[in-house]
C-alpha cells in the first residue's frame, strides 16, 4: 500500500475518501468522525450488513455527508476516490485496493492517520499474546502517577477523532497489531518507548509467511533512534534477538530489577507467569520514563482485569469459570492452561488459522482433565492429543459448554481457552466470550438451564 503523497498534507475538504470497512472495534467509526469533521465525502463499504454493523453506524449518524454500501463492495468507490482508509484486517491482497492502486488512488489506514497528527510521547506494545494486558497496565500505571495518557490502537479505541486535544506532555499508549504496524512501517513511525512482550507464529493466513509477520513487528523498532527505549523480552529467543538503535532494556526470569520485582508480587493479583511477565514488561516502561516506584505500585493495584482475558467470571457449585476468548493463539491458550494447579476444564477449537497446534495439543494431554473440541480446527486438535484425554468434538458453542460441565467437578477450573480465532462460529472473540458469561450466569444444578 504505497501512498502518494503523504498522508499529513492531505486536504480532506471536499475529497471523496472511501473506508474500507467499518467494522465493530472503533478504528473505522474513528476515521469517519475524523474524516467528516474535516469536511469529506466519506463513503462506507463492508461486506456486513447493515444489521449487522447497526451499533456502529449509530455510533456515526451525527456525522454529515456519509454514505453507506453495505453487505458489498462496488469497484467505482475505489476507483475514483481521492484516498482510502483501509480496516488494518484486510490484507493488500485484497482485490479492491488493487483497484484502488491502479487507478492512482492512495492508500492509508485509521492508526497512519493518527500516527502523523498525533502530538503525544508514545509508548507502543506489540507482541503476539499480552499486548493488551501488558498496554493496559501502562496506562493503569501512568494514570496512577497523575500524567495525562490517553489509551488507544487495537486494544478497541480510536484517538483520532480526539488527536488534536492531545498535547505535547501527554502520554500516549497504543496497542499495535501486526496489521497496524504492516503499514505504520511506510510512514516510518518509531515509538519514544516500544515494548514486545514476545514472538510467535500467528496470522499466516493475512501475512503469508512467518518472515513477513516477524517483519511487520519489528516495525515498532526498525527506525527508533538512540534517544528513545526499547523494552524487550530476554526469555523469547526470537525478540531478544531484534535490532534496534534505541536504549535497550530486557525483561525477563533473569533481567528482572528486583525492586520492580518485589512490586509486582506485591500489588499485582492476576494469576499465571504468563500475566507476571506482561507486568514486568509494563513496570520497566513505566521506569524507562521515570515514573516512581511508588506511582507503580499504585498502577498495579487500580488495575482493572480485561474481559476476555483469563476473566474470573463466577464460582459455581465449586466449579470456578474463567473467561479467556481472547486467547486466540496456541501460545496464549497454553499459558492460561498453567496458570492454574486445579484440575482444568477446558474448551478449545475455533476457526483454523493454519498455525501449528502440536504445542498446543501436548499441553492439553499433560495438563488439562478433559477437553471440548469446537470449530474447524476440532478434529485436528482431537487427533492430536493423547488418548488418555477425555475429549468430545462438539457441535456448538452451547454443547460444548454443557459437556464441559457435566465432566467437571467441585474444586475444578473450567476455562474458555480455545487456542484459536472464532470466525468460524462467532463474529468476534467478544461474543464468544459474552456467550460463555452468559452460560455461566444460566448454569444451575450441574447443568445449564434450557
């Protein structure tokens, strides 16, 4: 996606600029308010219907001069437009923007615009599992020092519409996608501070090989100077090995500041290692830019868990519920499975995303009392366990729950963890994980009510 000119000299005054899906997270509801508040004719096309996008389109119906294709795509909103802003989940494959591309028409995405208007200190979280964790602890941590911040990026909340109440002295702390950063890398973007928390394969299906996923990551470090930070992870192989010019600082089992340390087991609560070094991540950030161990402290303590994330959702009849749909990867299932010394539950599966899932099903067979099997990647996952395993291939979302349940116990932890993405049967990791609260709040008796 190669702009032609750069996206920070663009007059948006009467230009026709087509977003490319609208979707439900904030990125493109953002870029509308922004775009129509500087006056352009904004066009809104998405696959999903109306129906469908009905609680984002509400969301910008103030906005003036919008139009709406839903449910298709029509070639002439990419051929003859003045820009589009593309939804950073669709890839630059995509037959539309090659339209796009052949008719001269440029090409941005929601964060580039921000990027380049934004006045803010950033500090940027990547990684393959724990950005979101690891961004919201920052934040936490940086609210508790009483500085300005402002939360954003692919953690669900777009700040562009709101970048020009954003000051100089302000922190801004963005989570970053390998899409996001895929073209935040042509318009040379180097964050004050950037944190990886780790690396491991994951959205080959957009990216098309792990070099070119590696590659997009290391966007959040490719062109930082001597004067900015990095904060990396020792322990992951893969990142400890990243080149940067900035300060270097590593976290990890033997990089840990022991004060830093001796906070977090203080103040922090949440369970798993997994959880431990997304806090170390977040507390060396918040050092590298001289907040006091005191402000840290505080952070750490205020912070409120994420939904979705190894949630506790309820003790019932001695079982205890977690919510992690937001587990999407094999790496961050795994991790969930060991936090917990309790007999564990577990449901997994979920859209294939042609990741390798041996891991994945070793820790099943070595940690887990029994396992319900969804989506397509079910009997992959099946095959691949140890047959010792009690395991079932379920046929929806509300069978695997009841299976699950009728094989647990008082004193056992039942956990959504499904190791995968869930576009196979939901929309989103959101309503996977809203159906499971569900479930749990209707569970009586042993079994959930009818």
């Amino acid at each position: 996606m190669n702009m032609q000119r750069s996206d920070y000299e663009f007059d948006f005054a009467g230009k026709r600029v087509t977003v490319l899906g609208l979707g439900r997270f904030g990125g493109g509801i953002g870029a509308v308010r922004f775009l129509a508040s500087c006056g352009a004719e904004v066009t809104v096309t998405d696959l999903k219907t109306e129906a469908e996008l009905a609680d984002s389109i509400l969301q910008i119906a103030d906005c003036p001069e919008i139009k709406f294709r839903l449910g298709e795509h029509c070639d002439s909103d990419f051929a003859t437009a003045d820009l589009i802003v593309v939804s950073p989940a669709v890839p630059p494959t995509n037959g539309f923007l090659q339209i796009a591309q052949e008719n001269g028409v440029p090409i941005t995405t929601e964060i580039s615009l921000f990027w380049q208007r934004n006045r803010g200190k950033v500090i940027a979280v990547t990684g393959s599992v724990g950005k979101s964790t690891t961004t919201s602890l920052i934040h936490s941590i940086v609210q508790a020092a009483g500085l300005t911040c402002w939360l954003g990026g692919n953690i669900g909340k777009s700040l562009l519409s709101m970048v020009e109440e954003i000051q100089p002295s302000d922190y801004v702390i963005l989570e970053l996608s390998s899409f996001q950063l895929f073209d935040l890398d042509r318009i040379s973007a180097a964050p004050d501070v950037a944190v990886v928390t780790n690396f491991s394969p994951n959205h080959l299906d957009w990216h098309g090989s792990i070099e070119n996923y590696r590659h997009a990551k290391q966007t959040i470090l490719r062109r930082q100077s001597e004067n900015q930070t990095a904060i990396l992870n020792a322990d992951d192989a893969d990142v400890s090995s990243w080149k940067t010019n900035a300060i270097r600082i590593e976290f990890g089992q033997d990089k840990a500041d022991s004060e830093l340390e001796l906070a977090i087991r203080d103040s922090f609560k949440q369970p798993g290692a997994h959880n431990f070094q997304n806090a170390l991540a977040a507390c060396c950030a918040a050092n590298a830019v001289g907040i006091p161990l005191d402000a840290i402290k505080r952070g750490l303590q205020q912070f409120q868990p994420l939904e979705h994330r190894l949630q506790f959702v309820a003790e019932v009849n001695g079982r205890r519920f977690y919510n992690d749909s937001k587990a999407t990867t094999p790496e961050s299932a795994i991790a969930a499975i060991e936090s917990f010394d309790s007999p564990v539950v577990l449901l997994a599966g979920g859209y294939d995303k042609q990741i390798d899932l041996a891991a994945f099903a070793n820790t099943i067979s070595q940690r887990c009392k029994a396992v319900a099997l969804m989506g397509e990647t079910a009997t992959e996952l099946d095959q691949l366990i140890s047959a010792d395993i009690n395991s079932q291939i379920c046929e929806s979302f509300e069978d695997s729950f009841r299976w699950a349940v009728e094989q647990s116990n008082p004193g056992d932890v039942v956990l959504l963890s499904p190791g995968c993405a869930s576009y196979d049967w939901f929309p989103d990791f959101e309503a996977r994980g809203n159906q499971f609260v569900q479930l749990v709040g209707e569970w009586t008796d042993g079994m959930p009510s009818a």
